[in-house]
C-alpha cells in the first residue's frame, strides 16, 4: 500500500475511533505530583472535546480541579486485537475546564449522557457532587500498530501527521 494510502486509511480510522467507546483512561496527578490512573465514562462532541460526568469524591475529580490538565487514552479491546504489543489507541492531552451546573453546556452534556447511559445518569444529576468536566484535547497520537503512529495536528484536531523513523 502506498504512504498515501497509509496516510488516507489512518485518517479514516482516527476520524470514528472514539465512536465506540463510551469510557475513557484518565491519568491525572495530584498537587505533590503524584501519579493517578482511572476511568470514566464520556461522550465526544464533534471538536473533539470530552465530557467526563464524575464524582467530586474522586481522587481524579480532585486532581483535575487543582491541575486542570490530563492525559487521556481511548485504547482497542484486548479481545478485539490482532497484535497485543501493537493495540490501536488514541492519546490527548488535556486542558480540563470544570462546566458550571446548571449552565446551558452543563444541561445539554448531561442531556446527552443520559441519552447514551439511560437512567443511572437521573441520580447522578440528582447528586451534588457530580460535575461535568470538558477535556479539551491540545495535543494526541493515534497509533495503529508497528510502524503506525501519528500525531494529531495541534492546529487541526481532525488531521495527522505521520511519525517517522
């Protein structure tokens, strides 16, 4: 296959990836730096920012209120893999802005995730300590296997740019 079709095939799959997932990888870490892996459900918009609905218990809350910067990774499932040392996967790095409740964002956010998470997304809106992150992405790599990765264009979230050497 040429580089251009590489190229064109990789953009094809960057372009839908995040569409089948509906939970993401956070790494955050806390004001003495200390490093913090977790997860939490989200949903995408069209910019590429993602909403994360969490509890202001969790340490990932904590550290996202005080940094206000992570690392997330939409990764393929391990029972989906053809290659487990070369999975495909998706990494940004984040500025995380905390949406004000009750905003007309906040209201259209947890609109949407009660539309795609059902009625456990009612009690949590319910909960005050529930709070609707954006996670804007300002940098990312898409990684398709060996020999496969790219950086997601900073200027352009929805362009490429392959990696080499």
């Amino acid at each position: 296959m040429s580089p251009e079709a590489d190229a064109d095939r990789a953009l094809e799959s960057y372009q839908s990836f995040t569409d089948q997932f509906g939970s993401v990888v956070l790494a955050t870490a806390d004001c003495d730096g200390q490093p913090q892996a977790s997860y939490a459900s989200c949903v995408v918009d069209e910019g590429r920012n993602i909403y994360i609905f969490v509890s202001g218990r969790s340490a990932h809350t904590q550290n996202l209120t005080a940094a206000g910067r992570v690392s997330v990774l939409f990764v393929e499932d391990e029972s989906k893999t053809t290659q487990m040392f070369a999975r495909k996967r998706l990494s940004y790095d984040c500025t995380a802005t905390l949406l004000e409740r009750g905003s007309a964002q906040w209201e259209a956010i947890a609109q949407t995730f009660l539309d795609k998470f059902g009625n456990i997304v009612e009690v949590m809106i319910g909960l005050p300590d529930f709070r609707i992150f954006q996670l804007k992405p300002h940098s990312g790599r898409f990684v398709m296997g060996f020999g496969a990765a790219y950086d997601v264009d900073p200027n352009d979230l929805n362009r490429l740019i392959h990696v080499k050497g």
